[in-house]
C-alpha cells in the first residue's frame, strides 16, 4: 500500500509539472520583459510550491525518514564502490560526487552543446543572464530532487530494498524527462542514469546535498543552453 502510495504522490506531481507551464502563463504579474524570462520565473514558483505540496506528503507518510534524508547529510560518507564508472573501493562521496560532477557535466555540456552550437552568441550578451540561470537552477535542481529522490525515497526507505529504490527512483526520473531537456530516447536515458547516480548519492549519504549540487551543476549547463537560444530566438524576433 505504501508502495502505491508513493508511486501515486510522484506521478500527480510529474502530471502538474506538466501543466504548470499553462497556469503560469495566466499569472498577470510580469516579472520580466523577456517573455522565456517572465514565464519561466512563474513556472520555477510553482514549481516551488509543489515541491513543498509533496514535502508535506511525504513528512505525512514517514516522519523519520523524513528527518533522516530531507538534510544535507554526511557529505564524506562512504560510497559504495562503482567499478564500471570509476568509483572503486574505500572511496567517500567527496571524491565520488566531485568525480561524477566532473564526468556527468561533461556529458551533459556535450548534449546541450551540439544542440545550440549553430547560435553565435558572445559571452558579453549572455552575462546578464547569469543571475538567472544560477536562480532557476537552484529552484528547478531542488523542486525535482525534492519529487522525485525524496518523493521516493523518505516514503519507501526500509519498505523495499535500496537497490529496487534507487532504481525506481531512477526510472521515473528517466520517463519524465523523455520531453525535457536533454530530450528524446538519450535525454531519457541520460537522465535515468543521472537520476541512479542522484538517488545513490541521498541513501549512502542520508541527505540531498550531494543529489541537489550534482543536479544544480547540469542544470546551470542546462540553462545556459536556453538563455542562448532565447537570446537567438530574440534577436532574430527584433530584426
């Protein structure tokens, strides 16, 4: 029953992450002029709160777990080994998620860059943006951890075994993002992968720094890749 449950929150969550894009394109309040600006900034707030709707969910089921895991955690725990990805024995997660930061960025700057590569677009207009992209990554890189690792995980941890809910936990994250970013059947499984990894990171640790920073890094390349196609989709829409 617990398992349906927790199932159920996540999925009703990805579902509204769906639709939040329509509901904050009939907020009034204008945050920016820049129209990707304006209704991402919306979108990222609602975001937000469904983040803390599915926080209360999931403290409701398991208060314990809740406290456990919804923390930093113990950023030097010790991983367990990954041989296959370079993650060997006697390892602690300072190395392990600086090293899967450092890999996994790269994948994902290559992703994003031969999708925007034919913009040219100077460093000097994309600064302005910065402050933006490191806003919307915090919010959206906490939101999604908060669905989709704890969502998972401070419902079920105990309930089935760690390798069946970091797997779950992976698999959803991989489905939602079949039309995120990056998308298709590679954004799909470079974000499952991600999402293993991520949910890895929140058990071993019991907490969601490592999860929240990893997922903050893509997420800045991510958005760089938006800004400088919103500036592209700008310049061309101003002549």
């Amino acid at each position: 029953m617990e398992v349906v449950i927790a199932i159920s929150v996540v999925i009703v969550a990805s579902i509204s992450i769906f639709k939040l894009n329509k509901v904050a394109s009939r907020i009034g309040v204008k945050v920016s002029n820049d129209s990707y600006l304006d209704s991402h900034a919306k979108y990222q707030l609602l975001l937000l709160l469904l983040s803390v709707v599915v926080l209360l969910f999931i403290y409701i089921q398991s208060q314990n777990n809740f406290h456990v895991f919804f923390s930093l955690g113990n950023i030097n725990a010790p991983a367990e080994p990954v041989e296959w990805f370079g993650i060997g024995e006697n390892k602690t997660w300072i190395f392990a998620g600086l090293y899967l930061c450092a890999l996994i960025t790269l994948g994902t700057f290559s992703f994003v860059y031969f999708q925007f590569r034919k913009q040219k677009i100077s460093v000097k207009e994309l600064l302005p943006y910065i402050p933006w992209v490191i806003a919307f990554s915090l919010t959206n890189s906490f939101s999604e951890e908060v669905i989709y690792r704890l969502g998972v995980i401070v419902p079920l941890y105990n309930i089935i075994d760690a390798t069946e809910l970091i797997l779950l936990s992976a698999v959803i994250f991989g489905l939602v993002h079949f039309g995120g970013m990056p998308h298709g059947l590679i954004g799909m499984v470079m974000a499952g992968f991600l999402g293993w990894f991520l949910a890895k990171a929140v058990i071993e640790t019991e907490g969601i720094f490592w999860a929240w920073f990893i997922h903050f890094i893509q997420d800045i390349v991510i958005y760089i890749g938006f800004m400088v196609n919103n500036i592209a989709t700008n310049r061309l829409r101003n002549g």
